[in-house]
C-alpha cells in the first residue's frame, strides 16, 4: 500500500488544520486515537532497504503519510513549518511496511481478536 498524493495532501491539511500528533514512546509522530484502542504502525524503507521514516495513526493511510511526512519534516512534532515541501508522490521504490499496534498485554488475546475481527468487519 502506497499513499496517493491525495492522501497525503489530506493528512498535511488535517496537521496545518491543527490535528493534534504527540510522539509515541521512541519519539516518532502518533496520531491521538480517541475511544479507538485500535491504531497503526507504519514503517518507511527507501529503495535501499533502510528504514527511514516512522508513523502512528488510527487508520493505515494516515500511519503511512506521516511516516512519510516523519522523513521530509522530522522535527513536525515541534513545528508545522516545511509541509508544503513534502512531496506527494512516494517514488513507487519506496516501501510501506503496515501493522496493527494492538498491545495484547493490554488488552487481552480474546478481546484483541474480538476488536480487530470488528475493525476487519467494517471494511
């Protein structure tokens, strides 16, 4: 799964509308879920293979551009400044690595399955 240019214009709005990112516990952006328990953990690899960029929301697409935005605007927890300079299309090289962020010490086995059969229902 690649972000559109679409997509990633979207999240930009959402952040210069002030959508509210807090990092997560290695320092890298995280979408606020809401009532939500459920998010996304995005991992950027750029042709190379290296991982450079990180990315936490609600939704997988959301995860992946602020992954993407993580790489072009790294310090986008302290200041807005430099998104209009990220670029909306991802060079089809690049990768998105894509995977739920359910804690199951949290929550418990049965109920984890539970939420991400809901969640996979929705679809």
């Amino acid at each position: 799964m690649r972000p559109t240019a679409t997509d990633i214009q979207v999240v930009i709005e959402k952040l210069e509308d002030g959508m509210h990112l807090t990092p997560d516990e290695e320092g890298f952006p995280y979408l606020i879920p809401d009532d939500n328990p459920i998010y996304w953990d995005c991992r950027l690899l750029d042709s190379n293979g290296a991982e450079v960029g990180i990315g936490h929301a609600k939704t997988e697409i959301e995860a992946a551009v602020l992954a993407w935005i993580y790489y072009w605007v790294p310090d986008c927890l302290i200041t807005f400044d430099g998104l209009g300079e990220v670029p909306l299309v991802v060079p089809s090289t690049w990768r998105f690595k894509i995977r739920h962020s359910l804690s199951l010490e949290i929550l418990g086995e049965n109920m984890a399955r539970r939420i991400i059969q809901e969640q996979n229902m929705r679809r």
